[in-house]
C-alpha cells in the first residue's frame, strides 16, 4: 500500500542551516517523464523492472552455483563455496535492489551528476570534483593487496553482470528509464569511492566549521569570535580516562595576517553540498558478568541520514566451512561493514577528530599556479577537466592542489580571476587508504586480537569501535588517522606560506583511546569526549553533547546487573532528553518575574508539568524545541546577522556553555547583548508561543510533538515531485525523540521531517549469537517501490521493535531462493 506524504506547514523559528545533498533535488527533471510513463501504463513497467528473486539465473564467472536465498524481509542469505564467488554473487544481488543508488553515490563523489541531470547539478559538480576524493579513490588501488583486488574485481563483475543483463531485457530500474540514460560499468574504484563518500559524511562539516568561524570572525572580531568555541562541559562523562599524560590546551585562534585580507568564499557556499552536522551513533558492549546469561551483550545503532532506500543494504554472506556473517554493508561495497559473525561482533561510532585543516594560501601575483611557502614559490598541481552537462556543451574545470591540498575557496573559477589569497583543504580523506582490507579482516576475525590487526588497516574517518566475542572479551578502540600538528588545532583557518601550522605525523595506533574489559563492566559510546584532558593528544574541541552518552551511562549503571537483549533493545529507543531536565528548570525561573497572557500561561504548564520525554503525544516537547530555536536566534542573530547565524555551527555545545556560565553568573557579551538570561528566556518563550499559535492553533492543550516531528524518509524524486510521493514515498508517522535522545531522531528545523536518525539497530545476544541476535532497518530492504519489501520495515522501526538475524539455515530455508549457476 502506498500512502501520500504528510506535509507540514513550515515555522518560522531559526533559519535552517542551507540545504544539504542538492544533488538529489534535481532527479526532479523527470517529472514530465514520469507523468507520462503513469499514465500509459507504468504499473506494468514498473512491474518489469523488479529484480529476479526466485529460479535460476546464470553468473558468468562463478566457479560452483550460488544460492541465494531471501528471508521474509527480503534479506539475501548468499551461500558459496568460495569467498571470490561470494562476492561475485554479492555485488549481483546488491545491484538487483540497489542498482540506481549505488550509481548515484559514484556520480556525486566523482562530480558526474550534471550529465544526467542537467545544468542544475553543475555548481554541486564541481564542489564534488574540487574535493578530489575520487582522485584519492583511484589512489588507493596500488596501496591494495592482490587478494582485495580479486575481491573487488570479482565483486565489479557481479554488479556488472547485473548490469548488462538489465540493460538487454529492458529492466533496469524506473530511475535510469525516468533520466535516460544507462549505468555505466561498475569498476574497483566505484568501490572504494564508497569509502571515501563516507568520510565525507562524516567529516565534511568540519570545512563548515572552520568557515564559519573564518566569516564570524572577520564579522564580529576575536573577541566575540572567542566566545564561541565549543566547550565540552566539566563534568560531561567520557568514554574513558587517560591513563597519565599532560592537561590539553584550550582553544587558541592562529593569528590573522599581518595584511588582514578576507578571502571571498562566497563561491563555495554557494556550490558547497554539507553533510548534516553530528553524523553520529550510539553503542555499547556488557561484560557477562552484568548480564542475566553471564554472556556478553552488544548494541549498536548508528545515526546517519535518513533516505529511501536507505543507506544500508542487510546481507547474511556464508562460505562453506568458512565465513558466515551478518549485518549490514553500504551498497556497493564488498564485505559488510558492521555485524557479527560466529564468534565476535563490533558497533561504531563517530569519534570525530578534527582531520581536516584549511590552509590561506598566497598566490604569486605573477603566475596563479604558484603559491608561497618558507619564503619560495612552489608550484600547483593542475587537473584540468571537463564536465557533461545534459542539454548543453561540456564546461571546463581548473582544480588547483597546492601541498596542503585542493583550493576550495575558488570553485568553479579560472586563473583570469583567482584573487591572491585562497583557501586549501588538508584531510586524512584524500590520502591513499585500505579500509576496504580492514572491513573484509574484520568479518573473518575470531577474537580481539584478530579483529585489533585489522583496525590497523582503517585508517578513516576515525571510528569508535566497540567489540565483544564469545569468549566474554569486551573491548573499545578509536580507529583511523588524526593527525598531529605543529602549532595550531584546526579551529581556523591558518597561514599555509610558512611550517608553523604543518601536520608532523599521527597519533600512533597504540596510544589511541582504547579500554580492554574494563572493571566496571562495559563500555559505552555517543559521540561524546573520547578521553579526558589527562589524553596528551588532541583530538577535537567540537564533541557531540553528553546528553545521549550520560542517559546510557545512567541505564548501565543504575541496574546493576542482569541485563538482557530485550533491555538493550528498549535502551535503543529511550527518549529521555536530558538536555531539558537540565534546562527547563533554569528557564523557568527565569520566566518568574514573567507577565504572560491566558494562552501563554497554558504553554508553560505543559513544560511545568513535562518529564522531560519527548513522546509523540505530548504537547511539551513541541514547546521545548521551539523555545529552544528561538532562545538561539535572539542570542546570536542580531549580532551574527541571518545569513551567518543560518550557517553556525557546534551550536549546541556552544549555547550549553554560554548557559551554563550565565547561570554560574558569568554571562558572556552574547548574553549580555540580549539584554540577559531573564529577558532572553522571556523574550523567546513569548516569541515561541505566538509561533507555535499560528501554525498549531490558538489551544496549548491540543498541541502535540508528533503534529510536527514525523519520520518518512523520502526517495529523490518523490522529495521534490508531490504527486508521486504516494508511490514513492514511505508513509509519514509520527514519531517520539529527537536529536538529544539515546533513540536519536534528529529532525529539520524549519519542517520538522526526521532527517538523522539511526536507519539500522542492531543487537547480539552471544549467549545465543545465531538465534537471538536482532536487527531493523528503515524503511527496508528493497530499493523498488513495487516490492514487497521497499517499507516493510518502517512501522516497526518506528515501534522500536527489532527482528531476528536468521543466521541458521533452518530459519530462512522457506524464503525465496535463487539459484546463481556458472
């Protein structure tokens, strides 16, 4: 059953920070097509194109036959008799459910989107194609062993086998038909730019940050500027102690130059394409001395972006007599990148290192392809290229590297007009890299140590990883590369003429925050602050609020034991707001010397009598989160201005602290610009009770979270074409949580539609790994709108239910199988 979208009446609390990925907006240029398809028979076309899930299909390549066999969710349990075959068979299944969406990640990270989408794309294009990460990509296959490299062939077959025998039935799926165009091969590279998307999505707000806090800076001076710097609090709970080490330095701003010149960036805000801030997760493990089965438990639930299909794809891959695992991978990539097998499991969670430096260049007056370092002028590094464009003639490209990296600043331009200062992007994601290596070693690895060699090999973008195996080990590790700096800790731009700010090497990966069966009994995870001050690295400033990770800490703790997986599945979707308990009672004191109309007086009731959950049937949060907004926008808005207030970040961490210290009696100028606490709080609670009246109605007691806050992720095009939302749209529902809760459910501002959240949970039980693990994936599996399991999964999602991970084969042996022959 398809259901028609839910919209919702856009508020007017603070500017929504500017959109992210356009690059899927612009899938709305088959309109016009599709219309015409719907209405001379689409349903029959759309009912050709549905993948082949049951007799026998031919696999060139294959040694021995595959079988393939899908369960009631529709997850594939692929058996082989050899991995190459495996992963053969892998990358042909994944292309039968994922095929566009795994075109359309290679597309936007090579910045190829504008030649089947057309001239809209174009500016996204280049954004894309100046990050160079499918250069990095392509870098990477050298650093690979022979053995990956016959993996990552044999699953480029697959997909490719896919692909022909699609394109010559005349089945590709509707998108390729709707756009016009076909798939092209899909190669090695294509795989690994999956990597690199990633880190991307996970590290590709940190450019934003250190804009902001450029243009801030230019705006408001150092002063002002100072003042807001993310501070994580005192006593906000880490994922673990330092052992010894020297105290951390406090934030510290690199000197302006000596000119004060102000590079324009305008260009790359524009074309820019942000991730969403806080791509993040939860998870954590239990010894078995605090479970009810003396077995360790794991739990995991990583929070990225919420889309249909959604951005995991669930597998179950089995050798004979060899691997047999299951979880999830991203689609087009071998292996799965998270889940367990018979013997271990592991979860990860965005550590979120500052990686990413930006460095102001000068460029020599007298050739723009040479930039000043220590006193000389160095060559640039010059790619140029060409972008198709659908409908109209290629458009030339200028990327120009320096050694610190591409310069972004300049998108889009040409040497004609290239100013003499500039920006450049250093990042641990353009470097060559063998994640793919690390994900393969860790769906083989039997015990920690096995699993920890191959941490070794994963090098970005840094995780926490937490690991529990059968024989009762719990383990936590931060993986990947941060680096280690001269002077400097990347909150801002620096000066890149001279060696003060260089990168001298990496935190080497013994003395990365690590916690083996730790005394107490787990170990817990939110990306909150990995190690505390004693650490003598640095790793960030800019760490997600403690607010999740205290409320796991809270559960683990206050049982005292005797955990079960059902526990760990109901922690999953825990939706107590901890940044309420703590606030709501300061604001409200605030709001005593207050004189408030009837209706107001009603708004702050729901709020006085709230237990700080942010239930769907609940009036209170709805005014909670709307204070919220418009507390931010009177604090920092007439100072800022619009255009830079929509676009700062580490918001939260940084308005906790500044509220924290006015509390404390320590307000800062922000605060005091706003005439203070009292006013603030008054001022903004009024302000969000005329809103909230004019969207929701004139009655408090009839307003509810779930009116505004709804999960319903979305596809491409029936984001931006309303009348096929009811076919290609998963059902909009309402929806408890929010982006401060352990069942994360992050949300847009300005709609209230659920964008961040976690698509996939997971829990193992290791006291029955193969019969009482479980998992969730929203909306499902299947990345067709006719198939019976394109939202199959989203009602229990939202119901914080999870399913069993059939790992036997009696368990899924009445699924539909496929039979892949030589």
């Amino acid at each position: 059953m398809f259901v028609a979208a839910i919209s919702q009446p856009a508020p007017t609390p603070a500017p929504e920070r500017r959109p992210r990925r356009r690059w899927l907006r612009y899938v709305a240029l088959a309109l016009v097509a599709l219309v015409v398809i719907v209405a001379g028979g689409g349903y029959l076309f759309l009912r050709r194109s549905l993948p082949q899930v049951t007799g026998e299909l031919n696999l060139k390549g294959l040694g021995a036959p595959v079988t393939v066999t899908r369960d009631e969710r529709g997850i594939p349990h692929i058996e082989a008799q050899t991995e190459v075959d495996l992963f053969r068979a892998q990358g042909y299944v994944t292309a039968q459910d994922r095929l566009w969406e795994m075109d359309l990640t290679r597309r936007a990270v090579a910045g190829r989107l504008a030649e089947v989408m057309g001239a809209g794309m174009l500016s996204t294009d280049k954004f894309f194609r100046t990050l160079t990460l499918r250069r990095a990509a392509e870098a990477s296959v050298p650093e690979l062993s022979a053995e990956t490299v016959s993996i990552l062939t044999a699953y480029a077959e697959g997909v490719n086998a896919f692909i022909a025998q699609a394109v010559a039935a005349g089945s590709l799926s509707p998108e390729f038909t709707l756009l016009g165009y076909q798939p092209e091969p899909w190669s090695i590279v294509d795989s690994l730019s999956i990597g690199k998307y990633m880190a991307y999505d996970m590290n590709g707000d940190q450019m934003e940050s250190e804009i902001f806090r450029y243009q801030i800076r230019q705006a408001v001076g150092d002063q002002l500027t100072s003042q807001l710097v993310p501070a994580y609090p005192e006593d906000g709970v880490t994922i673990m102690k330092a052992a010894a080490g020297t105290a951390a330095k406090k934030a510290a701003f690199a000197p302006m130059p000596a000119d004060d010149s102000q590079i324009d960036v305008s260009g790359l805000m524009a074309a820019a394409v942000w991730p969403e801030e806080f791509v993040g997760s939860n998870n954590w493990v239990i010894s078995g001395r605090l479970t009810a089965t003396g077995k360790p438990l794991l739990a995991n639930d990583p929070h990225l972006s919420l889309r249909t299909p959604s951005i995991w794809y669930q597998s179950h891959l089995m050798v004979k007599g060899g691997l047999n695992v299951i979880g999830v991978t991203i689609p087009g990539a071998p292996g799965l990148i998270l889940g367990h097998n018979e013997k271990i499991a592991w979860g990860m969670t965005n550590t979120d290192p500052d990686v990413l430096d930006l460095y102001m260049e000068r460029r020599n007056p007298a050739n723009p392809y040479q930039f000043e370092y220590m006193g000389t002028w160095e060559d640039a590094t010059v790619h140029k290229e060409s972008i198709k464009v659908k409908g109209q003639a290629d458009v030339p490209l200028e990327i120009v590297v320096t050694r610190h990296g591409p310069i972004v600043s300049e998108v889009g331009g040409t040497a004609e007009n290239r100013p003499q200062e500039a920006l450049a992007a250093k990042w641990t994601a353009h470097m060559p890299s063998r994640e793919i290596e690390a994900v393969l070693a860790f769906d083989r690895a039997q015990n920690w140590q096995e699993f920890r060699q191959a941490l070794q090999l994963f090098k970005g973008p840094t995780q926490n990883f937490v690991f529990a195996a059968v024989d009762g080990t719990i383990a936590y590790h931060a993986g990947g590369m941060v680096p280690i700096r001269n002077q400097g800790d990347g909150m801002v731009p620096v000066p890149g003429w001279v060696d003060t700010y260089e990168w001298t090497s990496f935190i080497p990966f013994d003395e990365m925050p690590e916690v083996v069966n730790p005394a107490e009994g787990f170990i817990s995870t939110a990306n909150n602050k990995a190690v505390d001050d004693a650490y003598p690295y640095f790793l960030t400033y800019a760490w997600a609020q403690p607010y999740r990770a205290t409320r796991i800490r809270e559960e683990l703790t206050a049982k005292g034991g005797q955990f079960t997986a059902d526990d760990m599945q109901k922690l999953q979707t825990d939706y107590l707001d901890l940044q309420a308990r703590w606030l709501v009672p300061v604001l409200l004191k605030q709001m005593g010397s207050a004189t408030l109309t009837a209706q107001e007086q009603k708004a702050l009731a729901l709020i006085q009598s709230w237990d700080f959950a942010d239930s769907a049937d609940k009036g209170a949060p709805l005014v909670y989160h709307a204070w919220w907004d418009q507390l931010t926008k009177l604090l920092y808005e007439p100072k800022m201005g619009e255009d830079l207030y929509g676009q700062m970040t580490d918001k939260g961490l940084i308005t906790d602290a500044i509220l924290r210290q006015a509390v404390a009696g320590q307000p800062n100028e922000w605060v005091t610009a706003a005439g203070g606490l009292a006013k603030l709080a008054q001022d903004s609670f009024k302000a969000t009770v005329a809103d909230l009246a004019s969207r929701f109605g004139s009655d408090p007691h009839k307003w509810t979270w779930g009116e505004f806050h709804r999960i319903g992720p979305a596809h491409p095009i029936g984001a931006e074409v309303a009348a096929l939302g009811w076919l290609l749209n998963p059902r909009s529902q309402a929806v408890s949580g929010s982006g401060l809760t352990v069942g994360a459910m992050g949300f847009n501002r300005s709609t209230g539609n659920v964008n961040l959240a976690a698509p996939w949970r997971h829990v193992v039980d290791f006291a029955d790994i193969q019969g009482n693990s479980r998992d969730i994936l929203n909306p499902g599996q299947a990345g067709h709108p006719l198939s019976p399991w394109y939202t199959s999964q989203a009602d229990q999602h939202v119901a914080g239910a999870l399913q069993p991970m059939l790992m036997k084969p009696a368990a899924y042996a009445s699924g539909k199988k496929l039979t892949l022959k030589p």
